[in-house]
C-alpha cells in the first residue's frame, strides 16, 4: 500500500471518464496514422479552440513541424484546421462529439477540464483537448493496436523439450563432440507469469514460438 502514497484521489466518476478517454482514443487511425493518447496534467501554452459544450482543443504540431498559432490570426487558423481535419474527425467518431471551433483565444479552458494529448505514433502531428471534468459520454474503445505495445517487454519462461537420441547413439558421444540440433522445430511451452503453459513449437534459428495448445 505505500506504493500508492500520494497519488491523487480520483472521484469515481472521474476515474471512469479517464479510463473511456484512453480506451477509445488509443489506437484508432487518421489519415493512415494510428493515434496514441495520454492525460496531461497541465495545458500547453498555445491558442485554443472552444467548442460547445466546454469543449476545446489545441493544434501544438502538424505534419512534424510545431504550430505558432495566434488568436488574432484568422487566415492561419483557418489553414490549421482544414490542415488538422482528419485527426479532428477521428476524435469526433471516437468520442461522439462535435470540435466545431466557436472563438480562438491564447488562454487555456478552465481548471475544470480534463487534459489530454492526442498524437500520431511518430509524435509528427498532435492535438490537445480539454474536456469537462463531469461529461458523460458513451464511447467505444478502439480496436486492439499492438502497434503500441510492440516495445512493451513482457516477461515469459520457455521450456524446451531437450533433443533425444538412441541409447546407442549416445553412447558413441565423446566429449568434444558437436551435437547438431538441425532446423526442426523443438517442442515445448512457454508460460506468462501465473497463466497456464501454452504448449507448441519453438524454431531456434528464427526465434519463433508456434503454439498449439493450453495446458491446464
């Protein structure tokens, strides 16, 4: 339990509209881009769009270059946004709701909103939004992206079936003596922390592990 000294306590509430945020953002695609997103704890200094519904967001970066968007510059606005367009329609479907911009301002949207950071894998394109604190919303988590975790380590035991030889054969065996395994697969499991073995075949050269089956 002291692990958990200090983290902040969450409202219930709260603490389930983070979990639906990230679960419906984190991998969906915009414009052949799958999207990544994280809660900040504090809003970027950049130009914000406000929406309905306390609704807001930012552009911080588009097409890998970062974005110095003033307030009183309409004509850039405007490009960011036809610019931003796909990521901005993305967000729309994921969380079924409208980021039809009403006013631009350089401040950020009150202390009552929630902070998130939606980008592309590559960091090259990237929005903010500030959502309030107690909307409801009705999302959909994306589908599974192992894209994101593919540098996740995990850590995994591998047994390996050792190779079998005729008593006669071994018997010629002499110390020195090189014992070639082949390219057959090897058989044996692999097992994730408490979970049943998975039992299947294990190709050395390729360091690839076919399973076949679940041991209970």
């Amino acid at each position: 339990m002291s692990a958990l000294t200090g983290l902040p306590y969450l409202e219930p509430a709260e603490a389930q509209l983070r979990s639906d945020l990230l679960a419906a953002l984190n991998g969906i695609e915009a414009g052949g881009a799958l999207l990544c997103a994280t809660i900040r704890t504090l809003p970027p200094r950049v130009s914000w769009f406000t929406c309905r519904d306390a609704l807001a967001f930012a552009i911080e970066r588009l097409g890998g270059q970062p974005l110095h968007l003033r307030a009183d510059d309409g004509v850039r606005a405007a490009e960011c946004l036809e610019a931003a367009e796909p990521l901005l329609r993305a967000i729309e479907w994921a969380l079924d709701v409208e980021l039809e911009p009403e006013t631009i301002g350089d401040g950020s949207p009150g202390a009552g909103s929630l902070w998130l950071c939606v980008e592309t894998g590559d960091a090259s394109d990237r929005i903010h939004l500030a959502i309030p604190r107690d909307m409801r919303l009705i999302v959909t988590p994306a589908p599974l992206a192992p894209q994101l975790i593919e540098d996740v380590p995990i850590s995994a035991q591998l047994t390996l079936s050792g190779p079998r030889l005729a008593p006669m054969e071994a018997a010629q065996l002499a110390e020195g003596d090189v014992l070639l395994l082949g390219e057959a697969p090897l058989t044996g499991a692999i097992r994730f922390l408490d979970r049943p073995a998975i039992a299947g075949l294990f190709e050395p050269a390729a360091r690839r592990f076919t399973p076949l089956s679940i041991q209970e």
